[in-house]
C-alpha cells in the first residue's frame, strides 16, 4: 500500500524522542533508569541502551511496559542489525528505516501500510514475523510464523503455560528483548525454546503439536528416498461429509504427563480409562503413567437426520500399536510398554464401554463433540518396528467405507526411542 504523506507532528516528536541513540555507549552506559531496577528485561534493556539502538526519554524513565508501534520495531530492528540507511530517503523519520526493512526482506511492500497501520501498536504475531525473517529464515504458511520464532527461541509464553498472546500488543521490553535473541541467533548461539509457547504455536500452525511434544514419536519425520521430510496433517482428508452429515477431529494434542505444568492436561476428563491390558485380560484403569505421553484426539459430528440412535460411529484419529511381538500394554511389572486406548469409561445401562468413537443420540440432537485418545510410553522399547503411523478411524455411521493412514513417522534413537 502507498504511504499516506502526512503525519502529526506529536507523532513524529514523540518517537524521535523515545528512540534517538545517545551519543556514544560510555554516556548510554551510564544511564540508569528509575523504572527498570528488578525488571525482568533490565538487563537486555541496559544492553540495547549501550549499543544504541534505543534510548529512554527525558525524564530518565524508559517505560518498559508501554507498547510499541509497527514503525518504532522496524526502526529498532533495522539499527540493531546494522543494516545500511539511506540519509536521502528521509520524507518522513521512519522512510529509511521501512526503506532498509524492505530491502533486506524484514518486510515486504504490501506489508509496510499506511500512516495508521505504521503508527499503530504491533501484535506480537506481527513481531513474530519480522523477527524471524530478521534471523535469515522464512515460510511460505502464514500460520508458522509464531512455531519458528518461538521453536528458535526468539519469542517465550507470556506465563508458564507457554500462553502466546498473539493479538496482544508488543511491549518496549519485549521488543528489545526479541531483538537481543536475534542478534545472538546471528551470532551462532543456539536459543533455548519454551516448550509450550512452542506448542501452543505449533497447534496454531496446524492442529497439532505432535513435533514439539512428542519428538522421539514424531520429530524424526519418515524418509522418502532417503531424504526427511517434514509431514503435516492432511486436514482436508481427515474431514468427512455424506449426505447423512459430517465428521471431523477439530486438533490433535500431544500432553506430557511427566509434567505437572502441562497446560494440556485440562483436556484430560475424569471419567477417563486406559486400557491396561495383559494376555487376554482388559482392565480400565483411571491413573495414567507419569512417563507416558497422552495422545488426544478432538473429534466433531454433525448430522443431517436426526432419529434417536445407539451405537453412531465417528472419526477419530489413533496412533497404531508397537510391533513387539504381543498385544500386551504393560510389562511384568506393571510398566506401560505399548500403545493403550483412552477414552471415556461410560455405562449404557447395561454396562459400561469404552467411548472411543461411538456415539448415543437422542432424537432430535444434531451435533456432538469427543474427546479420545491413547496413551504411549516416553522412550518405548522397541524390538521390531521403528516406526510409527496415525490412522483415521472411517464414519462408518456417515455411509464412510475406509479408514485412512494420515501420517509416518520413524523413531528417532537420539531422543529416546531405543
């Protein structure tokens, strides 16, 4: 979009005053805010005040929790990576800092706006963006910017629950603290990542977080021709729709059960069973293995007649058995060694089943939602096969003939999967 050439001289004013370098980094050093002392993003802030691509303001404040706009982070990116200015291209404060952003792909012309739009605050899912193409890399999936900022390590949850806040304006603090990892990602340091602000994203990015969650399982994707190839879910295949109605599974989340922070686990409900099974004995049990994965599937039907039924099968999505050489899912000692179904433990009035994928409607109900899943041992012992698949259950109900595999995945040693 073309520039709308006007902007109010406040605006102008406040931003130079708000981010004009000082003089040199002796006298940005000496500073000392009386706004930042025991801030989490003191150090960072005092490290970029010193290197002189931000400065506070007069009254020896620097405000760490206002926001920041879309201009104010280009012009601050563009100085910290050192990235050639044209002194000429100064229409406006921001001209050559958009200038120098575009021509080295940190945005690109359609994204640069109008007045409004580079004076406004940035959203944290618009920083992500142009952080991560400040470090080199790029995606051609609108949605994945966020996974590679935070699987990088540029960007962490706003809590412990990895929350991402994406629609939140960008603080001064967190700007620079962004900043800071960008410019040791360009050092060659290798960033720490939050594990469930990266899952949180990757869910975001595509449904499921099997990649961060699960790696020894999913982070080794299968070779074709002898080359990795990063898989995603097909989604469109994994929705069904006849004339009688549609069935879909809405995500696909992977909890870490040796984790009590694992914000998944509010997923988990209390009727839920896992089946402990040894020879040919089923036994439901309630607590789940702390070193175990929890594999759950979100699945969503909808029908078009509405008679009261028993017995509607949906779709769901589960991960296929080890081939270890038996069906059991735990060993002598009561450890899980193999893939075990979950699913909620409900009675008919008759007696009580498992509620994998099979549904009761009354007459006139139309929709409903459920929540599946398996539950699989955190480093398995694999003797056989190494490797891995997620089916699709058929809608057997909606007139849907045949399942379907979605998903391969080989084992990957190094992380765990012997």
């Amino acid at each position: 979009m073309k520039l709308i050439k006007s902007i109010k001289m406040v605006t102008l004013l406040a931003s130079i005053t708000a981010f004009v370098p000082l003089a040199s980094t002796q006298a940005a050093a000496a500073v000392h805010f009386t706004d930042t002392n025991g801030h989490w993003a003191e150090s960072d802030i005092r490290l970029a005040v010193s290197k002189g691509y931000v400065d506070g303001y007069v009254d020896e404040t620097f405000k760490p929790n206002n926001s920041i706009t879309r201009a104010e982070f280009v012009k601050m990116l563009v100085t910290g990576l050192a990235f050639q200015t044209d002194p000429a291209n100064s229409e406006y404060w921001h001209s050559k800092f958009l200038a120098s952003a575009q021509a080295n792909g940190l945005i690109t012309k359609d994204e640069t706006g109008s007045d409004s739009d580079l004076n406004r605050n940035i959203l944290r899912d618009e920083m992500a963006k142009i952080a991560v193409r400040g470090t080199g890399a790029t995606t051609n999936e609108e949605n994945k910017w966020m996974y590679l900022a935070t699987s990088k390590g540029i960007i962490t949850g706003l809590n412990e629950s990895g929350e991402l806040g994406m629609d939140k304006p960008t603080t001064r603090a967190e700007a620079i603290t962004v900043i800071e990892r960008i410019l040791k990602i360009k050092s060659g340091t290798v960033l720490p990542a939050d594990k469930y602000a990266t899952s949180e994203a990757e869910i975001a990015w595509h449904r499921t977080n099997v990649y961060s969650m699960a790696p020894e399982y999913f982070g080794s994707a299968k070779k074709y021709n002898g080359v990795p190839r990063e898989q995603v879910f097909p989604w469109d295949e994994i929705r069904y729709e006849s004339k009688l109605g549609m069935s879909e599974v809405e995500k696909y989340i992977v909890i870490d059960m040796d984790d009590p922070r694992d914000p998944n686990k509010k997923y988990l409900q209390d009727n839920m069973r896992w089946n402990k099974a040894v020879g040919k004995t089923r036994t439901p049990i309630a607590e789940i293995p702390s070193n175990s994965y929890v594999f759950l599937s979100f699945n969503h039907v909808i029908r078009y007649e509405t008679p009261k039924i028993n017995g509607f099968q949906i779709s769901t999505l589960y991960l296929h058995m080890f081939n270890n050489g038996n069906d059991d899912s735990v060993d002598s000692d009561g450890n899980l060694i193999n893939i075990a179904g979950l699913a909620p433990y409900v009675s008919n009035g008759l007696g009580y089943y498992y509620q994998g994928g099979i549904l009761h409607f009354e007459e006139g109900e139309s929709e409903a939602r459920l929540i599946t899943g398996q539950i699989g041992p955190k480093k398995p012992l694999l003797t056989k096969d190494r490797s891995t698949s997620i089916y699709k259950s058929n809608a057997r109900s909606l007139g849907e003939q045949y399942g379907l595999g979605i998903y391969d995945s080989e084992f990957d040693a190094s992380l765990g999967g012997k």
